[in-house]
C-alpha cells in the first residue's frame, strides 16, 4: 500500500513533465517539418518529370532545327545582295517567346534586348517602332514598358515543334498589320548548344528596300516577283527563328527543371536532418522522465 502510494506522485510528475509545453512544441514542429518534407518530396518528383519531358522535346527541337537552318542560310545568301542605300531607322521588331513558362531567363532576355535598343540613341531606331510579339510571356513584359509600340499579339504557337505552315500564317498577319516600317528585325534565342543561348537579332528587308539596292537593279524583274520574293523570305525568317528558339526554350527548361531537382534534393537533405535531430531530442527528453520517474522511486 505504501509503495503504490509512493509511485502515483512520481508517475503524476514524469506525465506532467512530458506533456508539457515542450513537448508539445516539439511534436509540432516535427509534424510541420514532416509536412514540408512530403511536399518538397512532390516538387522533386514534377520537376524531374518536367526535365524528362524537356529532355524528349529538346531531341525533337534540334532535328528539326537542323532542317530548318537551310532557310536560314537561303536568306542570308538573298540579302548579301540587298544592302540599303541609307540606314533603316523605323523597324518592325517581331520578338519570338512562347505562352509557357518555367524555363528562366530566355523571354526576359528577349524583352530587355528590345527595350535597350529602342532606348539606346546610338542604335538610330526610331523610339516609335512597332514590335509584333508571338508568345504571351514577352507580351506581358513588353505590355508594361512599351504599350504604344505593341501593334500585334500572337499566342498558341510553339506547343509543338513549329512547322512553316505556322510561319507563313505569322507573315501573313504582320503583313495585315498596315505598321508603317523601313526594315523586320526578329528577335530570337540563337540555340548555341544544350546549356547555352543568346539573345540575337536579325534583319529581314522588305519589297521597298530591295527594288531599291544595287545588286538587286542589275535584273529586270516584274513587280509581282519582287513581292512575293519579300513575303517568302520573311516567311523563312520567321520559321528558322521559331525553331531555333523552340529548341532554346526546351534546353533552358530541361536545365531549370534540373536545377530544381538538385535544390529540392539538397532541401530534403536538410529537412530530413532537422527531422533526425527533432525526433532523437523528443526520445531523449522521454528517456530523462522515464529514468527521473524510476530515480523517484
């Protein structure tokens, strides 16, 4: 009788100590770090999904691109031969970016290369020059900073890998437009290789500046020819940079998601140190009121 008489208080006094206000502090931290630790556990399996997808879409964007340049290079070779009498200052800026995000920098950097040549007073571009805009990333970074010059917006394009067909239909709309213009510059990410692109320009010049170039006066073509001439090279224009900044896009959201992947992994590493550390404290500080409880005894 006397012996359980003297273990009620001691067990009354371990409960008290283990349920007190630590304790339950302790146990709600643990539960918040358990909760923390299965939703980062979740972003690290979409971000490595995501860098798969990219991965698969990016093998797609360089074969396809790998076509696409001999466009490009029919251009180049056009307008070797079409070199303007005077500098060309109004210019319609057609900027390729894409309605989709979570790939860093490569909208960003396409809007802030415009912004810095249409502010820069030693590039001779009138501060006024329309800028047509495919993809609703660099639309809404442009909306802010330059709405009077925005004269076209085109989304919807870029899902998939781009074919000319989407092309033409992007020439045909500029065209539609009536933006008064001396030269197209198409803004685009050059795809330099699958860790690295840059932001380039480049010129595409129309009907008006052709018909009037030394190397195009040498030959006696019709008027019809010269336009349809005009509206198809900037037709390949368009489509040459919208493959290769699909595939820019693709390599910059494989190595974000892949970046993403490795911080999620070094925050589960920490949080689940944090856990250990949390959990042995709990059962030590268990252990010192059972051993105190049976002291008492």
């Amino acid at each position: 009788m006397l012996a359980r008489t003297a273990v009620r208080p001691a067990l009354r006094a371990a409960t008290t100590t283990s349920t007190g206000p630590e304790a339950v502090r302790t146990m709600a931290t643990l539960r918040e770090i358990e909760l923390r630790l299965k939703s980062v556990r979740n972003i690290e399996k979409i971000t490595k999904s995501m860098k798969m997808i990219a991965s698969t879409k990016m093998v797609k964007a360089q074969r396809a691109m790998g076509s696409a340049k001999t466009y490009g290079e029919a251009n180049a070779e056009i307008f070797q031969n079409a070199t303007p009498n005077e500098p060309l200052k109004r210019k319609l800026f057609v900027i390729i970016s894409s309605d989709k995000g979570l790939c860093g920098g490569v909208h960003s950097s396409l809007s802030k290369l415009v912004r810095r040549t249409i502010a820069d007073p030693n590039s001779n571009v009138d501060p006024e020059s329309p800028i047509v805009v495919i993809g609703d990333k660099a639309k809404a970074q442009l909306v802010r900073n330059l709405p009077n010059n925005l004269v076209l917006s085109i989304n919807q394009i870029g899902k998939e890998v781009p074919t000319f067909g989407d092309a033409t239909g992007v020439a045909d709309l500029i065209l539609q437009t009536g933006a008064k213009y001396d030269s197209v510059t198409i803004v685009y990410n050059k795809f330099l290789s699958a860790i690295s692109y840059e932001p380039v320009m480049r010129d595409v010049h129309p009907e008006s500046v052709l018909t009037k170039t030394d190397g195009f006066r040498k030959y006696d073509q019709e008027e019809e020819n010269t336009s349809n001439l005009s509206q198809f090279t900037l037709a390949n224009a368009i489509y040459s940079a919208l493959v290769e900044g699909h595939a820019a896009e693709n390599s910059a959201r494989r190595n974000a998601m892949d970046n993403a992947s490795k911080n999620a992994g070094d925050m589960i590493s920490s949080l689940q140190m944090k856990y250990n550390r949390g959990r042995q404290a709990a059962i030590t500080n268990e252990l010192v009121d059972i051993i105190t409880g049976a002291s008492a005894l």
